[in-house]
C-alpha cells in the first residue's frame, strides 16, 4: 500500500510548525498592491505592515496560486511515490482549487498508479486547518487515502467560523458592502458577523458593537452541538482579543482550544485588521 501526505491552501492558516511536524506541504497563494510587488511565497511582507497599508487607504489585490509552484510540490511528493490529499479554499472564492485539480490530474497521468485528492472544503481560513488535522488523526490511526477522503469529504460540511470584521473599508474596497452602507455602519459602530455559507462569505448578522458581536457568536455556538476537539481562534492581528475571546469561550462550552491562528494575508486583504473569530466543528446528528 502507497503512503499518502497531506497538502493545505495556505488560506487554511495552518501553523508552519504544525505543518512541518507532519510532513504536510502548504500551497502557496499571492497577494500584491497597486505598486506591483507580487507577495506570499519566498517573498513575504511583514503582517503588520500588510494591515498598515490597508489601514492607510491601500487597497489590496488577492491572487491564487502559481500552477508551476503547485506541480513542483506534487511533483516532489509523487516521485518519493506517495499518494496526496490536497484541501483547498472554497472554489466559489478562488480559482485555486480548479488550478491545482488541473496540475493534480496531468501529474496523474505522468505518474502512472499516483492518486491526488483534491478537495473543495467550500472554506476559508481555519476552519480547513481543523478538517485536515482530522485527515491527520486518522492517518495516525491508521485510516486507508479511501477512508480519508470519504471522511472528509462527508465531514466538510460541518466545519465553519464565526468571525466579526472590525473595518468595513476593506469590505467597501473589496466590492463586497457598498459605499453608503460602509459608511453608515462605521457611523453607528457596526459589526458584521460572518460565516460561510454554500461557500461564500455571508454576513449573518449585524451588531452595535464588538460587546454585541461577541454576545451574539456564544448564543450561536450554544445552539449547536460542538466537536469538542476541533476549536480554534482566528484574527487578523489582534492576538491577545481574539485568544481571550476563543480561550473563555471554549470554557464556556466545554471544547478545547487548539490555539488561535493568523489568518492570511490573501483573506485579510478583504477582511482588513481588527477582526477575530472561532472556527468549529459540529458533531453529526
């Protein structure tokens, strides 16, 4: 039987020293502004300054990834012949997930008896963290790729986050809130509560207030029957708010928190700085 690694978008927010620990591989995507300067591989801005800019007025551009980058690290994995599980952001989100299916089943054929999965987790950020570290829980128990893939493909759907965009500029920039209602939300102190839904970014609600977001996020996750191993915070820096409200809430609800992750600058280019948020898992009916 072939062995088999794990790949991740790096839009997962996956921890490097997480990933190295496992031997998993994370898919490059980029990110640039009006000066031309293409970020997010061997070329890295310091995230501080990424979220200065924007704050600055700066608009920020996402890019997915480079086919070439992709097949070079499936390349490498399929010629120690091991097989691969690939989990990528949301294909209604990015073209990355079709980039890499494309690189996956030309390698395939290359590489006669290769298997690459590549899943659409129809996510962002940490929550497909969470989905792979399942994949990795049941490859150490020894699971089968056919398990695997099933599992999670079966358990995708149940992965999510809650998350509060404290600057709605980005949002105006990025098309996804109009000008007025950006305007008028930072008037009146507005946060929007976001999810994933179908894929896509949806705001669920709208609150006065971080106090009022962050109430309403805890009657949310009250409603739902929790995975008590799969928690996690997620910001865009704002460490020290984010772990607070992720670390009281997981003793609130009785599940253990993993840590709190940096989200991406390719998703932080839309959700600007200040947000925070806990990714989750729903244990099935």
């Amino acid at each position: 039987m072939r062995d088999y690694v794990f790949m991740i978008d790096v839009n997962g927010d996956m921890d490097p020293e997480y990933a190295q620990e496992h031997d998993i591989k994370i898919m490059p995507q980029y990110y640039h502004f009006n000066d031309g300067i293409i970020y997010g591989d061997e070329m890295k801005m310091p995230i501080e300054g990424f979220f200065a800019r924007l704050k600055n007025g700066e608009r920020a551009y996402s890019m997915g990834c480079n086919p070439d980058r992709v097949r070079g690290i499936m390349e490498k994995a399929l010629q120690q012949e091991k097989d691969i599980i690939v989990t990528m952001a949301s294909s209604e989100c990015s073209g990355s997930y079709n980039t890499v299916r494309m690189e996956a089943e030309e390698l395939m054929n290359q590489y006669e008896g290769s298997r690459i999965y590549v899943i659409d987790t129809y996510l962002e950020c940490v929550p497909i963290t969470l989905l792979t570290m399942e994949g990795v829980r049941m490859k150490e128990q020894g699971a089968t790729f056919d398990e695997v893939v099933e599992a999670l493909e079966k358990k995708k759907s149940k992965f999510n986050i809650l998350f509060v965009v404290d600057d709605l500029s980005c949002l105006v920039r990025g098309g996804r809130l109009n000008p007025i209602s950006g305007m008028v939300g930072s008037m009146l102190n507005i946060k929007p509560v976001l999810t994933f839904i179908n894929g896509r970014i949806e705001s669920i609600m709208k609150c006065r207030g971080k106090k009022a977001a962050k109430a309403a996020i805890i009657d949310m996750l009250k409603e739902k029957k929790l995975d008590p191993d799969y928690f996690a915070g997620g910001h865009t820096v704002n460490y020290d708010e984010a772990h607070e409200f992720a670390e009281n809430l997981s003793k609130e609800l009785g599940v253990k928190l993993i840590g709190t992750y940096e989200i991406n600058p390719t998703i932080g280019a839309h959700t600007g700085g200040g947000a925070f948020g806990v990714a989750y898992c729903e244990l099935d009916d």
